[in-house]
C-alpha cells in the first residue's frame, strides 16, 4: 500500500514528462526514502535513474517497499488532466494506481493499471569519468539542437580547458568551442583529456524537460559512458549513454 498527496501537481508531473521522453514504461520503487526508479531505454544503449526523496510531497506513506509498473504515457496523460490549485492524490487500489484531483467541492478520479516491468537495473555503470563539467541547461540543449542540424552524432572532446563539440554530416559540419570562464560553463574539472561519439537524439530525448538555467552535470571518458546529470526541483535525473566506437 502507498499514498503520496501534492498542492501543486506541477514538478511531480513535469519529472514523469521527463522520463517518459526516454522510456515507454518503467518500474517505481516505492520505500520510507522516497520514489525511485532505473530503466533502460527501449534499445538498452541509455539508463536512467529518476529519485524523488518523500520531503516533495504533502504526504507520503507506505507499506514497506512497493515495486509499481506503470506506462509512461498512460500516466502522463491522466497527470494532465489535472489543473492548478487543488489537491492531487495517487494510491494504490487492487493493481490499479488510483489519481485524484480534488478542489474544494468537486472530485475526478481516473485509474491507471499496473503493468508487469522487468526488475529494472540495480546497478549505476561504475565509470571513474576524467572530466566533469557544470553546464547551464539552455546552452547544452542550443548546443545539441545545433548539431542535430548537420548530423545524427555528435563528438564530444576536451583537451585541458576546452570543450568541443562537434558533428559531420554528408551536407555540413558543426564545430562549437567553449572554454573554462565562458558564460555557459559554471566549472569544469579535468583530470586528462577525453573524447567520446554518441547519437544526439538521446541527448534531446534526456535534457529536454531542463530548464535554461538548470545546471546540467557532463561527465566524459574517452569511448566510456556519458554521464548527464540535473535536478528538476526536488526530483533527480542521472542518465548514461554508451558511445558509438569504430573499429577500425
């Protein structure tokens, strides 16, 4: 059994958007700390692991520890419904997850089933990234929206304290630079150099429900993992995406 209340519907809504740019459905752990969840993408090259600790809501119990299965875009729809002001309540009621809205004198309320969802993925990558870089959300994404243009990879690549991205494509090519001070970069930690290819869909897909000035956490290790890192008010967003590597 668990119970979770919100005033304001908004952030708890805009992290299931968030999620539901990458994956179709996913498993929620319910326990005493919060919600949390890890999932692969559809095509198991991206992981990303969504918490939200129990201090963001009005209320929040539960039974031990409930694993509940959800389609994303089912949920996302029926959180929509709801408008501002008012009291949201979500629970659980044999195998369904019940969401209400309640205003001061009127109740809607929709039912959304449980799904069967693999076990999820227990385990963060353990990846010991060389650099580490604090972006603002609105210069990443005009960044990626930048590459997308000409390419649907994009190469990242730093050496000491310059970052460059870029991307070839059959009719042009995108070549962007930022370095340590830059307006865009709030810090940026590097222990050697690194270079690392990735499809730049993922990108859009992961950083889209960031705000402009949402500090976004760059993690890079030559043909590693790429960490991307934020925090959308109280909820929590890590994702991990694995390079493109060419063998030659």
């Amino acid at each position: 059994m668990f119970k979770i209340d919100v005033n304001e519907i908004g952030e708890f809504k805009g992290a299931i958007e968030a999620l539901g740019n990458l994956i179709d459905e996913g498993a929620f752990s319910f326990k005493k700390e919060g919600i949390s969840l890890h999932a692969l993408d559809p095509s198991q090259i991206a992981m990303v692991i969504f918490t939200m600790p129990n201090k963001a809501f009005t209320e929040y119990s539960v039974e031990g520890t409930q694993v509940v299965g959800l389609n994303l875009d089912n949920f996302n729809k029926i959180l929509s419904r709801g408008g501002k002001g008012g009291k949201v309540s979500i629970f659980d009621e044999e195998n369904k997850v019940v969401v209400q809205f309640l205003a001061e004198k009127s109740k809607k309320s929709f039912k959304v089933p449980m799904i069967e969802v693999g076990a999820g993925v227990e385990r963060e990558p353990k990846v010991e990234h060389d650099v580490n870089i604090l972006m603002k959300a609105g210069a990443f994404k005009d960044a990626i929206r930048d590459i997308a243009m000409v390419s649907s990879h994009i190469t990242f690549e730093v050496k000491g304290k310059k970052l460059r991205i870029s991307a070839s494509g059959d009719n042009a090519e995108a070549d962007l630079e930022f370095e340590d001070g830059d307006e865009s970069i709030k810090s940026m930690e590097v222990k050697g150099a690194a270079k690392a290819t990735f499809p730049v869909q993922y990108f859009e897909d992961m950083v889209k429900g960031a705000n402009g000035d949402v500090e976004v956490e760059l993690g890079l290790k030559t043909n590693a993992p790429v960490k991307i890192k934020y925090a959308l008010g109280n909820a929590g967003f890590t994702y991990y995406l694995a390079p493109r590597i060419d063998l030659e």
